[in-house]
C-alpha cells in the first residue's frame, strides 16, 4: 500500500533525515512536509528531495488549526510522523513559552485535526499517527539503574523533556479514548548530518575547525545513549509499517558515553582528518564550563521491546557513525556556516558567557 505521509518538523535535523530515507524506501509514496522554519529549520536540508513530483514542502505552524485541517484533506493525509518541536534543552531553561507551545499545543493541534480527519474517513485501522519522543521524558539515571524501558514511570527534569512528557501522554490517551491509532517512540541521543550547531556534536566538531574552545558543561561525565540518525529512521520506518497503534517503542543505540571521551574521540578523529586546523592537537581546546542547571547525569534506553518484535537493531556503530559525521562536517562548511548567525551568537552568548557572569 503506498502512503500519503505528512512528516512535521522535516527541514530540522531528524525529520529532513527521516524525508531522505522514506523518499529513497519508498520513492511511491507521497510526502507532505509542514515545517514553520525557525531557527532550527532549513529548507537547504530538503534540497535534495524538492523536485521530486510526489514531494510538497508548506510552511506553516502546527498550530494552526485551520491550515492542518486544509493539509490533512487536501492531501489525503494516512499517515502523520509528528518531528516538529522545539528541541534543545538549554534553550528551554532560557525560555520555555516556545516549548510548551509547540511541543504540547502543537501536538494537541494535530491530534485534534487527525482525529477529525480519520473520523471523516470512517476511522481507517491503516492510518497512523507516530509522535517522535525523547528518553528525557524518564528523567535521570544513577550509575547502576537499569537502563529505561517502555515502562519506566515518566520524571522530567527541564522544561523541554517536561513539554514532550506533556505531548507524550496527551498521544497516549488519544488512542485510549478515541482508539485513534498512535504510536510513540522514545529515542535516545541522536547524531549526524544536518543537525544544528547548538548540539553537543556539531557544536564541538565547528569549534575544533575554527579554534573555539570546546565547552564542556560541569565535570564531562554526564552519560548518553548515542544513535546514529539513519538508524533512528530504520526505526520509524519499521515502528510505522508494523508497529502496533497504543504502544511505545524505545530506540536506543546501545551506546553509553561519557561526554568528556566523546569530546576526546572527536578531536582525535578531527587531529586525523583535518591536518591543518587552527589549533592542534584539537584537545587543547577543551574546556569545563558551568554545568547546565538540572542537568540529567545519565541516560540509556533498553530497546529490547523494538529488536523482538520487530527485527529492528542498529546498524551503525558509534567508531563508524562518528567518523562519517566528522566528514560529513568537514565537507559541508557550506551548509554550517550560514547557520552561526546574529540569532545563533545571541544564544550563545545568553547560554554560555552571560550565565557566569556575577552581578
Ligand atoms: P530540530 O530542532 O532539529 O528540528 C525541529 C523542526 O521543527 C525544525 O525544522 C523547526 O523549524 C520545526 N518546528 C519547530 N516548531 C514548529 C512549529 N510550531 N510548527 C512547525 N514546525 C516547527 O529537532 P530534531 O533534533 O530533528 O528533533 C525532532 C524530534 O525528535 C523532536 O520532536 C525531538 O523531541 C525528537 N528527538 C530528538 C532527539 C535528538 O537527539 N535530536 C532525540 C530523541 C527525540
Ligand atoms: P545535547 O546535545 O544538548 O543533548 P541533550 O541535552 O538533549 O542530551 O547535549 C548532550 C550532552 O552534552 C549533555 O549532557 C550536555 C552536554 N553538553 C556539553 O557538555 N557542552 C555543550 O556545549 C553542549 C551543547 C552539551
């Protein structure tokens, strides 16, 4: 059955990711991407795919009642993979109005207007509504705890993780009570091409090219749970064909690092690629900066739930995967550089030198 797929949030890092894989699995399917372009978005990521006949980019918010309403008719919407969200936690201690407004209201917009539309239909069982989740929501985990299972009792500790706990269980109960069919998958860290500088990844590769230090938030040994992006789609893909409406899904990479060695590869990776970066060897640049307030010490999924009953497991490994993204950085300086903007320096600035200030 070919599908006519509205992916939300897909000029940001994962959804633009996510177009890539479906447009290449499933070159039939019609995609619709709603994207509102802030700060995180980039139409430059879609670029690839805007040519397409059976691709249609609207800006627009997923709020907007009326203007979701029009897509998911016109288009003949069966399937929404909801990405849209505010998405860094640090912005969300700065300011999280945009979080709750997009991640709960937004979602709630969605569910709202979906569950219109799949009663209009006749409540087709093929339609599908994934909402892409966070293991954030879980909260913190101690050096011992069992990594997060699709049980583990939901403790959001930033306004980010809190708003997407929010549109969590707002998903859940749409099926419960109205069987509209959902689905909600939590992943852990995601890493690769196209995310935004702000993150810990592409933040400290663009650093080691222009000779900025690497700030590293209180004594770098917070943990995570690293996923190649392109895994996580694999992931989505499989969770949309054959997952099963009112479950969750963990998605995890198996991967648990401390950031201090993470940061510590990725010089060395960037020593060995990039022979004539500005200062070297790039560890020189390290730096331990302010921890940011309620920082999680530890995340890490169990994705045993995904792997049993629907074959999927990660195909990348963390030595390959960041190694790739590496290139991928060094190859598009294009692409990077535009985004460190007015905007972007003010952010910086606000996070990462007027917060160690003393008044
Ligand atoms: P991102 O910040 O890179 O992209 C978010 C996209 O949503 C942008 O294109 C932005 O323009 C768009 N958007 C924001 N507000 C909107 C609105 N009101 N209406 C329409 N579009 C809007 O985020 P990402 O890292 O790609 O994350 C995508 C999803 O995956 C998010 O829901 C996030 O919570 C979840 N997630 C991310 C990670 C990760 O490591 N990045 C891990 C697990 C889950
Ligand atoms: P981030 O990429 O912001 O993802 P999240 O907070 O959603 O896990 O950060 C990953 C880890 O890296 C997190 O423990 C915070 C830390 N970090 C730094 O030490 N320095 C930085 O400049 C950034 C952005 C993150």
């Amino acid at each position: 059955m070919s599908r006519r797929l509205l992916v939300t949030g897909g000029a940001g890092f994962i959804g633009a990711n996510f177009v890539h894989h479906w447009c290449q699995t499933y070159p039939e399917d019609r995609i619709v991407v709603l994207d509102a372009l802030t700060y995180a978005g980039n139409r430059e990521n879609l670029a690839a795919v805007e040519s397409r006949e059976n691709f249609q980019f609207i800006y627009g918010d997923i709020c907007d009642r009326s203007l979701v309403d029009h897509i998911l008719a016109a288009e003949e919407i069966d399937a929404i993979a909801h990405f849209a969200a505010e998405s860094h936690v640090d912005r969300s201690i700065l300011g999280p109005g945009a979080f709750v407004q997009t991640n709960v209201v937004g979602t709630f917009t969605l569910l709202e207007a979906f569950r219109q539309h799949w009663q209009n239909a006749g409540k087709p069982e093929a339609y599908r509504f994934l909402h892409v989740s966070t293991d954030e929501v879980y909260g913190s985990l101690g050096p011992n705890d069992p990594s997060f299972s699709e049980t583990t009792p939901y403790a959001p500790n930033s306004p980010y993780s809190a708003s997407k706990a929010g549109s969590d269980h707002l998903v859940r109960a749409y099926y419960h009570t109205y069987q509209l069919p959902t689905i909600i998958t939590n992943c852990s860290n995601n890493y690769g091409a196209y995310q935004f500088p702000e993150k810990l990844i592409p933040l400290m590769c663009i650093h080691i090219l222009m000779g900025k230090q690497l700030p590293v938030y209180g004594d770098g040994k917070n943990v995570r749970d690293w996923l190649y992006v392109n895994d996580h789609c694999r992931a989505l893909d499989v969770v949309i064909n054959r997952g099963t409406p009112g479950e969750t899904y963990n998605i995890g990479g198996n991967n648990e690092v401390e950031n201090i060695s993470l940061v510590q590869n990725l010089c060395q990776i960037m020593d060995e690629l990039s022979p004539n970066l500005p200062v070297s060897p790039a560890a020189n640049l390290i730096t331990f900066v302010k921890d940011r307030p309620g920082h999680d010490r530890r995340y890490a999924i169990n994705a045993n739930k995904l792997t049993t009953e629907l074959g999927w497991t990660p195909s990348v490994t963390i030595t390959t995967g960041l190694r790739l993204t590496v290139e991928w950085y060094l190859q598009n300086r294009d692409w990077w550089e535009p985004l460190l903007s007015e905007e972007y320096q003010a952010y910086y600035w606000q996070n990462y030198v007027a917060s160690t200030i003393k008044t």
